[in-house]
C-alpha cells in the first residue's frame, strides 16, 4: 500500500523510503502510463541521494509497460517541461521534491496537450493506481539517453536580446541544487561575473534549506552580496525551478514584486495582455498591470491556478509570491532560468540600482505569511466572515476582506490542520495593528 497523503495537489511528494520507495516508484511509473496513455516519456531526475535509486525502480515500471524512456539525466525540473514541449515525447517525469528537507523525494507530472503542457496532479493519480499495475507487456520498451541541453539553452535566449546585458557583478546561490548545474552552461553566453555559492551537487544540502524562503536560507548570500560589493544577486531553489532577487544592499526581494519586474517587461511587448497572480499577492500587482495597460487575472494560490488563469484569459505571464514565474511562450510552463535572463536585461536597461527600482513597485506594508494550526477551519472561517462583514469580502480562496486602507485573506491549508494569514496595510503601523487585531480575535499565538 503507498500512503495517500504523498498523492498532492500538484505533484507525488513524501519522506524515502518511509512513504516513498522503490515499490511505490514501481507502481507509480506503471500507473502514470496508464493514466496518460504514453508510449514516449522523458524522465529526468535531480541531485538528491535516493534519485537514482527511485529513477531505477520508476524506469523498471514505465518500461514493463511496453512504454519507451528517454533519460534526461540531472537536469533542472523546467528542462522536463521544454523537452515534453518541444519535441514529440507524449510525457514527462521530474523525480524531485524541490524545495522540501533532503529525507523527501518526490514526481512532478506532465503531459503534451497541444502547444502547452499539462501538469498532472498528484491525486489524478491514486485512481490509477489499481488491481491492473502491475501486469507487464509482451515487448518491454527501452530506455535511451537523451541530450538537449543546446536547443533548452537556446530556447532560454529568445526571450531576450544578449546584446542589451550590462557586464555585472552577480552572486548566485544553487543551494547545493541544479542550479549548479545549468548556470555554468548559460553562464558562458553572458557578460557578467558571477560569484558562485553552493553550485556543488549535493542531495545533503550543506549549506543551507533548498527552501529560499525558509529562515536563514537568504543569510550566505546577503552577506556575500555586501561584502564582494556586487550589483545584486539570485537564489534558487532545490530544483531550481523558483528564483528570487537580492539587491545590492543584500536585501530579499518578495516574489510578487520581481513578478512586476516581469510583467512590466511583457506588456511594453504584448500590451493589453493578461498578467496573472494570486490573491496573495501585494495589492500593487493588479493596480500597476492596470496602469502599464495589461489585464490582471486573479487567481487561488498554488501555481497551477496561476498557470489556469494565463491559459483561460489570454495571458502573456504570471506568477506568486513563491517564485514561481510562468510564460505563454514557454507552453505556459515556468522557468527559473528564463526569469533569470530578463531579469538581468530589465535591470540592464535601467539606470537605477536594484533598490530603488524594486522599492517604487513596494508601495504597501506587508508581512510574511502565518500559519495557524487549527482544527476546525471552517468554523474558524465563518467567525472571521462575521467579525469583518462591514469590509467588502470575496471567497476566492478562503475568505479575502478589504477596506480603504488594509486588506488580509485567509484560506486554509489543503494539506494540513493550518489556516494561512496574509496581510497588507498602507503603513507599517496600521499592519501591526490589525495584525494583532486579528490574531487576539482568534486567540491565537504567532507561531514564528
């Protein structure tokens, strides 16, 4: 039996081998062709230490199938979403559990639909997953190596004009993750100076979380940034599909606010288009999309209901706060990497540092998200809904109340016994208060 609670939202995910091994991989690689009818699949793997362990017993149950494996190797996660893309392979497998603790592994799914890709979520695959796995086929397929790091990295420059980027002086943190692997390749078309951190492969992550929002993650690159004096720096995270900005002071950047660096890069080009973001995100995103002329569609959390949202209203880009940066053009896939390149364009081509391009799109007082463990979350919900019925409220995603000069949301958890607090005010006092305001309201204690 494989635990139900690895099955996710948007992806397989638990702790090797306790609730995710070699039978579970087995049965999984077996299932997912069944689910999605491939005869081709790409499988690609990152550098944590029980991956090649899950991609032997993963391979062993596509090709018992009848199903041909084309073996990407260590790659990054958005290099399973170029090649299921652009080439005619009708799926693909990412073994990773991106930016969870070094005892988890994990499957990112995706399958060809069209000129896109669609991601398969965890839990459209536990109906699968039944009395007919496990039968094998008369002719097994094969596995094949398969090399397409030149087309991936030239896919990577069309989005913008090498040309245009200024020889800077940049820290880059991998987190002992893929990026390590796939900067150094980029690296050799770029002008700039990179000073590198933890670009060793390591499944052990010495450094650091491959979380770059968990705390203390951003500390070795703040101070490295202050201290080599560079003009700003990047982190990523384990599979190097998410990417953050650190200024020049050795400051963290908030995701939705590098996502308005990166809108407002794709509307001078696609203006009118839809810019999509969550319901979390700082409301400086819809008003400055709105401003720029684009169209900004609101979405739930999580990424796939921000790649949902670009796909049913026409948008050029989205993104949210957790980094995650996706592109019409790249099959409406995100990509760390393609966010890394015009970032160093769009800073490129203005004239002011880091700092003070990001501070004019950070008009309002936030905070970090604060889970609550809760037991009765629905309950809880309602007393919220009443306490503050005279603010205009939605129920995109829990509930979201707004007034004049502050707004929160809070939503629960899909996984957990928590409810998550977001909460932003047009100053930093009024943030404290009604932060406080609403904690002593639910008699609850920040956790943090």
């Amino acid at each position: 039996m494989i635990p139900s609670n690895i099955f996710r939202s948007y992806d397989i995910r638990g702790i090797y081998p306790a609730e995710l091994n070699e039978e579970a991989a087995y049965l999984i690689g077996q299932a997912f062709v069944k689910y999605t009818g491939a005869k081709k699949i790409v499988v690609g793997r990152d550098m944590r230490l029980s991956s090649p362990t899950i991609f032997d017993s993963l391979s062993r149950g596509i090709i018992e199938t009848g199903c041909d494996i084309y073996d990407l190797g260590e790659v990054s996660t958005e290099m399973i979403y170029f090649t299921v893309g652009n080439y005619n392979y009708d799926a693909g497998i990412m073994i990773t559990a991106s930016h969870n603790p070094k005892e988890y592994n994990g499957f990112k799914l995706v399958k060809k639909e069209g000129k896109r890709i669609q991601f398969v979520s965890g839990k459209e695959m536990i109906g699968a997953i039944g009395k007919e796995t496990g039968i094998k086929a008369k002719k097994f397929g094969e596995t094949k190596k398969l090399d397409i790091w030149q087309d991936y990295i030239e896919h990577l420059f069309s989005f913008v004009d090498i040309n245009k980027i200024k020889p800077f002086k940049v820290v880059i943190d991998a987190g002992n993750g893929m990026a390590g692997k796939v900067i150094p390749k980029i690296s050799q078309k770029l002008p700039i100076k990179i000073i590198s951190l933890n670009f060793d492969l390591d499944g052990n992550f010495p450094a650091h979380p491959s979380n770059p929002l968990f705390e203390g993650s951003a500390e070795q690159i703040s101070k490295e940034v202050k201290e080599e004096k560079a003009d700003f720096g990047f982190i990523f995270d384990g599979d190097a599909d998410r990417i953050f900005l650190i200024d020049e002071k050795g400051d963290f950047k908030k995701g939705d606010t590098t996502l308005l660096l990166l809108a407002k890069y794709f509307l001078e080009k696609n203006l009118g288009k839809g810019i999509a973001y969550n319901l979390i995100c700082s409301k400086a995103v819809p008003e400055f999309i709105k401003k720029w002329g684009g169209n900004p569609i609101r979405t739930p959390a999580g990424f796939l209901n921000v790649q949902k949202g670009l796909l049913e209203n026409n948008g050029i880009m989205g993104g949210e706060i957790s980094g995650h940066y996706c592109f019409k053009d790249n099959f409406y896939a995100d990509s760390g990497f393609i966010s890394f390149l015009i970032l160093l364009q769009i800073i490129s081509e203005s004239s002011k540092k880091v700092s003070d391009i990001t501070k004019e799109l950070s008009p309002y007082a936030t905070d970090s998200e604060i889970n609550f463990k809760i037991e009765n979350k629905e309950e809880t919900i309602s007393k919220i809904k009443e306490k503050y019925s005279d603010g205009k409220q939605d129920y995109l995603d829990g509930v979201t109340v707004e007034y004049k000069d502050w707004w929160f949301n809070i939503r629960p958890s899909n996984t957990e016994l928590l409810l998550r607090l977001t909460i932003e005010a047009d100053t930093q006092d009024l943030l404290k208060q009604k932060s406080r305001e609403i904690k002593d309201f639910l008699s609850l204690e920040d956790p943090r």
